[in-house]
C-alpha cells in the first residue's frame, strides 16, 4: 500500500471512496463527498492523503484548518477518513492517520481536533479535552491533539465546506 498526497486526478475516486465508506455509517450525514470537494474547491485541504493499493485508490484522508473562538492558532481537523468498504479493518485507516498526523508535526501545526469514536482515535493520542468545545455533539467525541504552543480554549469552527450539502 502507498500513502501518498492527493493529485487532481484523484478527485473523483477519493469523492466514490468516501460515499462508499460513510453509505452505511452509523452517523454520516451523506454529505461526507461533497464536503470533501468543497474542501478542495475552497483550497482548504491543508493535507489530503491517499492510500493505493494495486493502482487503485482504496482510503482518503482530509485535513483542513480549524478556528478557536474565531482565531486561526495553526490547529487542523481531522476528517473525512474514508476506507473502501471490502478494505476496512485492515489498517488503512491507520496509516493514513499517522501519516497525516506525522506531516502535520512536522509543518509545525499546534494540534489537531477530530469529531469521531474515542476508542479509535484514542490510539492516536486524541482526547477530550474540554477546554476545546463543538457544538451540538457529546463532548466525549470531540477531541484533540496538541503538539506544541500553550494549550487553547473554546468553541471550534471547521471550515465552511463542512456545510456543503
């Protein structure tokens, strides 16, 4: 398996990767694919990975900049993570995480923030930090990664693509 940046090329096989992946998730809006796109077509995606296997694009993973109570302070969001449905369970969701995470550090990026299952992203690193708040979801599953600066307070913004429908 390769994990490697997106190219334009990819676009429309990472936006059928994620359709495919949340189509039968538990709480996906539906709207995962077209915020993926918005993302990219509001040049938003500070980092998009993929994962190749025999040719074919079988994970993706976004990240983009988030706010904190208005400000940018070098924070990103984690988010979509998509996995070809047939693919799950066999670590790529993994390995585009620590990827990402990786290149993230290494830009200098603050932390990062992830809206997800606490057990999965748990061995990342991420918890709820409370200090950190996202509207509307149990606090559980809002959670961050902080790698340098003082730590930060207060409500989070995603990036508007994250309305896109």
């Amino acid at each position: 398996m390769l994990i490697r940046p997106q190219t334009p090329a990819d676009a429309a096989a990472i936006r059928a990767v994620t359709e495919a992946a949340f189509a039968s998730a538990e709480h996906a809006s539906g709207t995962e694919g077209a915020i993926v796109d918005a993302l990219r077509e509001a040049g938003a995606l500070t980092l998009s990975l993929v994962a190749e296997q025999d040719g074919a694009i079988v994970g993706h993973a976004a990240f983009s900049p988030v706010r904190i109570d208005g400000e940018d302070c070098c924070w990103f969001g984690l988010g979509p993570v998509s996995v070809a449905p047939d693919r799950q369970g066999k670590g790529i969701g993994t390995a585009l995480v620590r990827e990402g995470l990786s290149t993230l550090q290494d830009r200098d990026a603050a932390g990062c923030v992830v809206l997800g299952d606490p057990a999965y992203y748990g061995r990342f690193g991420f918890t709820s930090d409370h200090a950190l708040r996202y509207p509307g979801v149990p606090p559980q599953y809002f959670q961050s990664l902080r790698w340098s600066g003082d730590p930060v307070a207060g409500e989070v913004a995603y990036h508007s693509g994250f309305d896109a429908k």
